[in-house]
C-alpha cells in the first residue's frame, strides 16, 4: 500500500468515526401514533382481564389472586378506579409538572461577567488592558412574586381540572355500584310477584279443572305470570348492563367475575343527609373551582403590587468591576457602575388601574364561584330531601297496609278458604307494589349521586358505612 492510500486511509477514519457519533445521537425513528395508541390498548385490555386480578373475601384490594370471583365494596371499586385512570393520571402528571415550574420562577436573575477593553493594538505593544465587571440584575419588588403568583395559577388550573377528574369518576362509580344494588333488591322483587303470579295460575288450572272458572280468565292468569316472568329477565338484563358499565369505569375487563360487597340498598333509612350548612362547606373545600378562583385572586393582587411598586425609581442593575492596565496601582483599578430606570415616559399609571380592576374582577370570581357551588349543592340537596320525604312517607302508608294484607292472605291460603283465589290476588298485589316502591328508592339514590358530585365525594354520613359487608350484595356469576 502506498503513501497515498495510507493517506486517504487515515482522513477516512474521522470520517467514519464522526458519522457513527452523528448516527448514535440521531433517534430511531418513532412508530406511528395509531400504532402506539393500539399497543396501550391491547396492553391496558390484557391487564384488565388478568387472571391475577380474581379473588375472594371482603375488604382485599382488586389484585390479590384466588379462584373465586372478585369480591369488592364500594370503597374498593373507588379506589381502584382512582389507581387505574389514564386520565387521571395523565391529568395529575400535568399538575406535577406545573407545580415544578412554580419553583421554576421563585428565583433571582444570574449576574453576568462582562470582560471588556480587550484592544489587539495594545497586545501587541505588550501593553495589554481588559477591564473586567459583574454586573447583578436588580428585580424590583414584587416581580418574582407575580411571576411565583401565574405560575400557581397554572399550577390550580391542573389541579382542578385532574380533581374534576377525580370527582366524577367517584361519583360515576358510587352511582354505578348503587344501581348495581338496587337491581338485585329489583330482582327480588320481581320474582317474588312472579312466584306470586304463578301461584295463582296453578290455583286458576285447579279451579278450571273443576269448572269453578273459565278457560279466558285461567288464560288470562297464565299471561300475567308470564308477563311477570318477563320483567325479571328485563331487570337482569339491565343490571347486566349496570355491572359492565361499572367495570369498565374502574379500567376492568366487563367479563372478570366480581361480587359487590355492601349493605342493600332497599334498606330504609338510609344514612341520613348533611344539612345545608354541612353539604356546602364540604363542597367549598373539595370543589376545585374555589382553589382555581382564589388562586387566580392571589396572582392577580401580585400583579397589582408589581405594578405599583414599577411606578417609582429603581435600580436596573449594579455592576463592580477591575481594570486590569500597567499604568494603574495594584489595587486601585476597582470601579463601579449602576443604573437606575427613570419612570418618566411610562408612569406605569394605566398598567396599574388595570391590575387594580383585574384584581377586584377575580375577587368578584370568588364570590361567583362560592354562589355557583352552593346553588348547585341547596339544588342536589332539596332534590334528595324530596325524594326521601316521598319515600318515607310512602313506607309509612304501604307497609301497615302490606303487612296486614300479607298476614290476611297468608290465613287464607293455609286454611284453604273459599276465597283462595281472592288471598293470592291480595298478595301478588302486596309484593307488586313492594316493585313499584322501589322505583322511587331509585330516584333517592339517584339524587344522592348527584348530591356527592356537588358534594366533590362522599357524604359525611357514608364515612362509616364503606359497605364492608361480608354478605354478599350481589354477583356477577349468580
């Protein structure tokens, strides 16, 4: 090999050794946005259908693994969900990052090190002079506070928008797991007027048997049965519904087994309401618009003292310095600089009234929010009361009646009377209007999940009742 392949040779080798570093700091190339969106789909599918996730016995957490079904209160289903939301968590990450730009902007500006005088002519005589200054940025009073002060206010914008989150997949998830309860009670009901029905349509085959009635009237009796039957597969069908909807809030696979664990939801009285007092106080310290508002209240006051205080004269920056020449004593060549802004064109008079009037239209905000919050609680609220007055007072009129028409009807058809037929009519309409009552025990506990949106959780009087039940409210398999 010559000299000048050995030369190209080795000019080659930087060449190939800067084209591997330029290869190395160049990102692969990224897939598609579809193509990531599909893979965290089938990810997200996987684990939520994870055998890992049955289990059995009150109180555990979704996760534990067991043969059995899983076994959930409401409690459980909250805070599942809260742990398992993309949205959530997309959300809360977002507030993070805005709470590490408000430490962001809580500083000073950095000095700046000027070297000047550097004259080429001088070097070459060998009489050098640099003259060399640390200049310090002089922030005036109240500027890294307003700075600080719309930083927060990103910073409870994402808060409140990931608490808004927060709010609504809790009370999604209590709404939905109530239902989930109110159906099994339905259920209940319905093939308790069912079994009712049929009882007498086997008495109306006896009676017509013996020609005591009609072939119409016993046909008859046979198509309220089966009517009845009908309702009981209808309400199924819908809890059916119910239970996927609430696994899928919670980020499960609709088809895991689960048990819902929890006290049912025909009981009555449920636990008792907050007062108004109660309920809106509560919702002024969960609501995220109060947070947003007052915050939004503290940047704009920030701004209005920044504003005032640019009004007068203030030092721009400060600067110490050293002349480095031969003709100076050592030691003597120190100076020193400052500057100070002059507000004389610009008064910073306009700049001011506006803050001012930014200011007093977010405190105004504040009190707007507090207004909106208590119309939307006192709305719930009465809603709630209402509807619970409705039922009380329903209960107190039916039950005596039901009771005494129940035990009337149960003589009759043991001592086999002649008006058997009128005894079970009597009790198929006893347990008919147990269904139509819980209707309205529906609506209460529809109020009740709007009240815990306006509410931001809970009420205060579900605090002790986390429905740990250990008998079984409902299952998916059943």
């Amino acid at each position: 090999m010559g000299p000048v392949s050995q030369r190209r040779r080795r000019a080659a080798i930087p060449v190939m050794v800067l084209c591997a570093a330029l290869s190395g700091c160049s990102s692969p190339p990224r897939p598609a946005a579809s193509d990531r969106a599909i893979a965290l789909y089938r990810e997200g599918r996987a684990s939520a259908g994870a055998p890992a996730l049955r289990r059995a016995g009150p109180g555990a957490r979704p996760g534990a693994s067991s043969a059995g079904p899983i076994a959930m209160t409401v409690e459980d289903a909250v805070a599942w969900a809260r742990d398992h939301s993309a949205e959530l968590a997309a959300q809360s990450a977002r507030a993070e990052a805005a709470a590490a730009q408000v430490d962001a902007e809580d500083h000073l500006e950095n000095p700046e090190l000027r070297i000047t005088n550097i004259e080429l002519q001088r070097i070459r005589e060998r009489d050098p002079r640099v003259s060399t200054a640390l200049r310090f940025p002089v922030t005036r009073p109240g500027e890294v506070d307003a700075n600080v002060a719309e930083a927060r206010v990103d910073e409870a914008k994402a808060l409140a928008e990931a608490r808004e989150i927060e709010i609504a997949l809790e009370a999604d998830i209590r709404l939905l797991f109530d239902e989930v309860l109110l159906f099994d009670a339905e259920i209940a009901a319905a093939d308790a007027v069912a079994e009712a029905r049929r009882s007498l349509a086997t008495w109306m085959k006896g009676q017509l048997a013996a020609a005591r009635t009609t072939a119409v009237d016993e046909a008859m009796t046979e198509l309220t049965a089966v009517d009845a039957e009908q309702d009981g597969v209808d309400l199924r069908a819908q809890r059916s519904a119910a239970l996927a909807a609430l696994l899928s809030r919670m980020g499960l696979d609709p088809a895991v087994p689960v048990r819902l664990l929890g006290a049912p939801k025909s009981a009555w009285p449920p636990p008792e309401l907050p007062t108004e007092a109660q309920a809106v106080e509560l919702a002024l310290k969960r609501r995220p618009e109060i947070e947003l508002a007052a915050a939004q209240g503290d940047a704009a006051d920030a701004t209005l003292q920044a504003e005032r205080a640019a009004r007068w004269p203030w030092l721009s920056f400060v600067e110490v310095g050293y002349d480095f020449r031969r003709e100076n004593d050592l030691g003597l060549g120190w100076t020193f600089g400052l500057a100070i802004e002059l507000p004389v064109f610009d008064t910073h008079r306009a700049a001011t009234v506006a803050a001012d009037t930014a200011r007093k239209a977010e405190q105004r905000a504040l009190g707007a929010a507090v207004e909106l919050v208590t119309r939307e609680v006192r709305t719930s609220l009465s809603e709630a009361q209402a509807t619970r007055a409705l039922v009380t007072e329903l209960r107190r009129r039916m039950n005596p009646a039901a009771e005494r028409a129940g035990a009337e009807a149960q003589r009759a058809i043991e001592g086999r009377n002649v008006d058997v037929g009128r005894a079970l009519e009597v009790d198929e309409r006893r347990v008919r209007l147990e269904l139509r009552l819980l209707r309205f025990v529906r609506r209460y506990w529809t109020a009740v999940g709007e009240l815990r949106h306006a509410v931001g959780g809970r009420l205060p009087a579900e605090a002790g009742h986390h429905g740990r039940n250990t008998e079984p409210g409902s299952d998916a398999e059943r």
